[in-house]
C-alpha cells in the first residue's frame, strides 16, 4: 500500500474504533453473562433458543404451581380422612352399645339409657358431618363433589374427587320393602294372608311366611328366572331351587355373590302364633314337609292362667328343650292382652310343624294359629290335628351400604329397588327395644361399611395426589435441566472470552493511539 500523507480523513484511525466497538460489543456480552449467568438474555442473544427458554419456563411454572395445588390436596383429602375416621369410631361405640342392648338382660330401663348413649354419639357424628370444613368449604355433608384438582401445568391435567355425604341420614342399610301391586296392597309370600313382614324382619314374630301341604310361598327360578342382583360393584344371578327353599339357603347364595355385587344378606324366621287350650303333640323341624330335618316330638298341655290367659310354659318348654337340635328357639310375647307364642329360627331356615299327613297328631285337641306381628290378625290356614302340614319360611334381609335393585325380587315377596335408606339410616338406629337393637347392628355394620369404603378411596386418591406431586418435581427437575442447557452461561468459556476481548480491547486502544500519532507527524511538514 502507498503511503499517503494526508490528515483530513483518519482511515486508520477509524478501523481501530471500528474493530474497538466491535471489542466493546462482545465485551459487553460476556460481561453481562456472566452477570446475569445466562448466555441468552434477550431475544436479540439468541431467537431461537430464547423461544425455546420460554416454553420451558411456561412448563416449570406452571408445574410448580401444580406440586403447590397437590399439595393443597393432600391436606385437604388428610381432612377429609381424619373426619371419617373420628365418625367411625364413633360408630364403633355406637355399635357395641347396640350389642349391649340386644341382650336379654336389659330391662327397658337399661335400653332406654342407652338409647340416651346412642343419641348423644349420633348427634356428635352429625356435627363432625356438618362441621368438616377445608378453607371454607363443607367436605362431608355431600356438598363437595365432583371436585377438581389441577395437579399438571396444562388444561385438564386434573383429578376429580367427590366425598360422599357422611351425615347420619344418609349412611346406613339399604334394605328391600315387601312387594306391593298397583293398589299398594302388599303381595308375594308376605302377603298378610300368608305372613308377615315388620320392621325389616325384625320385628318379633314379624319375618314368615306360612303355607299348609308344605307347598311353600316362594317361586323357584334360575338364571334369567332367579334373582338379578344389580349392585354398587356389579351383578350376579341366584337360582331359587325350589318354592320350599329357606330363606338361610337363598341368603347364602346371595353372600356367595356379594363380592360381585356389593349386596350382602341375612335369614330369620320369626312366627307369632295365638295358642287355645288343649293338647298339643306334633313333629318340629326345621327342613321342608317332605324332608324333614333335625325333627323331634313336641308333647304340652296348655291351660288357662290366673290371668285368664292361655298358660304358654309347658309348650314353650317342650320346644326350648329340644333348640339344640332344630334351632328353633321359644318365647311369648302378649299383643292387646293375648299372649302369643313366638317361634324363631335365628338364621332363617324353616320350621315346619307335622305329624304325617296332618298338622298335629290325632287327638291334639288345640289350635295354633299364625298372625300378623304385632296384631291378633289371622295369617293362613289354623294348625289342629286335622290340618295339613304348615311350611313356615323366612326373610331374607339384604343389606347393602349402597342403593341396588334385585330383579324377579317378588320370586321370594320384595319389591326390586332398593334406592332410599328407607327407615334404616343411622339417624333411625333405636336400642330401646331388643328388635331394635338387633337392626341397629345392621345398620351400623353398613354405615361403618360405607365409611370404610369412602376413607379407602379417598386414601387411593391422596396417594395419586401424592405421586403425581412427585412426577411435577421430577418434570420441574429435568425441565429446568433442559433450560439450562439453552439458555445458562458456561462460566469458563466466558471467562475465558471476557479475557480475550478486555486484551483485545488494551491493544485497540493503544493502535488507536499509534494511528493519531501518525496523523500528527504529516503537521511537521506544513511550514
């Protein structure tokens, strides 16, 4: 290159400051990495890779929002949890006192105090169903369902939860009416002109159905024809084998099914019968009239009281002293002033009163005759000794913490929804009578059932809470990972170029210098 002499125009000067702005540039970036530990710190650094930083800090917000919200969850669901499980203890206590008060050791004083018990443990299940709040929300009066936590950094990244309603009208056994046609009238094998139906059963003397030739009142049927049982969990079929089965045996079936369906049962047979005077002598079974199982002679002689009612002792006692052997268990209630003898097979098989081809042997000269539990209303046909044989079935109780529906249910006397709590609610549990107490037990096991259910599934929830609050952490981890990655400063490297660019920088500065000192030196030439 010549060399030119001239001053007006500096070229060498201005490529030093251009290469100096360029050095300040860069400069400047690392400072500023290193500053701020990012190497894109604006759009300009980078485009790209800042779009891509941005998507990953949406993702890692957002998800840790989430873990926040989970977590929120967890103590709402450990609320909920620890609620139920102070009600169920509650019952508990309930429940054994209910077993204290079917003992036939309590008076009706005892059972009315315990009663009080009852109702003072009820009421305080009833403020814990009220009472459970989360952040100003009600959990277990039924009002919070549905509920959704949003446990992922997305839209409908979600898990519902509902809590049941736990109130004391709303937990219980679900438990089947008498079948009853368009008119009301009931029908079916607790018609009341073939038995009796009271009180779920439990009534004294209020779970038969009696029938003469051993003819039996249910209707035998299988598969599409027998029992379709459309529980909480699923359905199953159970045959009735014949219109003499007993109760036990169809109850039996159905528990055989119960892990299917979620509808569980249980058998009595319970008669009430107004007894005359006379003499009494029959075979006492408790199998079907053609086959007889577990049979004994029963021999008494009833008289008149001082009362003036019929003295029950004597056959109370033949029948007593054989239970051992036919289950069949003994008692006298008095209706109206009439004393009637009770007969109870505790799990529901039949009883069956014969002698040969007639109800009593010849001779016997008194009469047995069933009634409506609790009445002095006649039910079927009079024993004597010149009756037929009487057939006397059970109830089968079914009891289910859930609404079900039983189809061919009036095969055996039932209507087929059972949709409401209908009277066996917990709020209804009553220990001042015997038979009440017996159905409070009942009640109770569905209530604690259902309770159970409920704090089993909110605890499979709070576990799938808890894990997807663990997978967000393991996300956040490995986005923030990724982010780092695109948009964090390696600190060496920028050192390292920091130092490149601030000696750069030195020897710009010094060239510039050299580069006006050369301008300077053509002014020596100008005279």
């Amino acid at each position: 290159m010549a060399l030119s002499g001239i001053i007006n125009t500096n070229v060498a000067a201005l490529n030093t400051l251009n290469a100096l702005s360029n050095t300040q540039g860069s400069l400047n970036t690392y400072l500023q990495q290193l500053s701020t530990g990012k190497q894109i710190n604006n759009p300009a650094d980078n485009p790209a890779g800042y779009a891509i930083a941005q998507r990953f800090q949406t993702q890692i917000n957002g998800l840790n929002q989430a873990i926040s919200n989970g977590n929120q969850g967890v103590t709402l669901v450990q609320t909920a949890t620890g609620a139920i499980q102070n009600q169920t203890s509650l019952l508990q206590q309930i429940r054994t006192t209910a077993v204290q008060a079917a003992n036939a050791s309590n008076t009706a004083q005892d059972r009315q105090a315990l009663q009080g018990v009852v109702n003072q443990l009820l009421a305080q299940v009833q403020t814990i169903a009220t009472q459970t709040q989360f952040n100003g929300q009600n959990l277990l009066d039924g009002s919070f369902a549905g509920a959704q936590f949003q446990v992922g950094a997305n839209a409908n990244q979600i898990i519902n939860v509902s809590v049941g309603n736990a109130q004391t009208n709303a937990i219980g056994n679900y438990s089947t009416s008498v079948s009853q046609n368009a008119s009301g009238a009931t029908v079916g094998a607790y018609s009341s002109t073939s038995g009796s139906f009271v009180q779920g059963g439990y009534a004294v003397g209020g779970a038969f159905s009696i029938s003469s030739s051993g003819v039996g009142n249910f209707t035998s049927g299988a598969g599409a024809s027998g029992l379709q049982i459309a529980g909480s969990i699923g359905t199953a079929s159970v045959a009735v084998t014949s219109n003499t089965e007993s109760a036990a045996n169809i109850a039996s079936a159905v528990n055989a099914t119960s892990s299917q369906t979620g509808v569980s049962a249980q058998a009595t047979t319970s008669v009430a019968m107004t007894v005359t005077t006379g003499t009494y002598s029959f075979t006492l079974s408790n199998g079907t009239s053609g086959s007889p199982t577990n049979a004994v002679n029963i021999s008494a002689t009833v008289t008149t009281g001082s009362n003036g009612q019929a003295d029950l002792s004597s056959l109370v006692s033949a029948i007593n002293n054989n239970s051992a052997q036919t289950g069949v268990a003994a008692n006298v209630t008095t209706v109206n002033g009439v004393n009637e003898l009770v007969l109870t097979q505790s799990q529901g098989h039949n009883i069956v009163i014969s002698a040969g081809a007639s109800g009593m042997t010849s001779g016997s000269t008194g009469t047995l005759q069933a009634v409506a539990a609790g009445t002095i209303t006649s039910v079927g046909t009079a024993i004597t000794s010149a009756s037929a044989n009487a057939l006397i079935q059970g109830a089968v109780q079914f009891q289910s913490s859930s609404s079900y529906a039983i189809g061919n249910a009036g095969n055996i006397g039932f209507s087929s929804q059972a949709a409401s709590l209908s009277g066996s609610a917990v709020s209804n549990v009553n220990v001042s009578t015997a038979q009440g107490a017996q159905q409070a037990i009942s009640i109770l096991d569905q209530a604690i059932n259902n309770l159970n259910q409920q704090n089993g599934a909110l605890g499979a929830i709070q576990n799938r809470i808890q894990a997807s609050v663990s997978n967000g952490q393991t996300t956040a981890t490995n986005l923030q990972s990724a982010q780092s990655v695109v948009q964090d400063a390696n600190i060496a490297q920028a050192t390292s170029q920091l130092t490149k660019y601030q000696i750069l920088q030195q020897a710009g500065i010094s060239t510039l210098a050299q580069a006006n000192a050369l301008q300077q030196s053509y002014l020596k030439l100008i005279p």
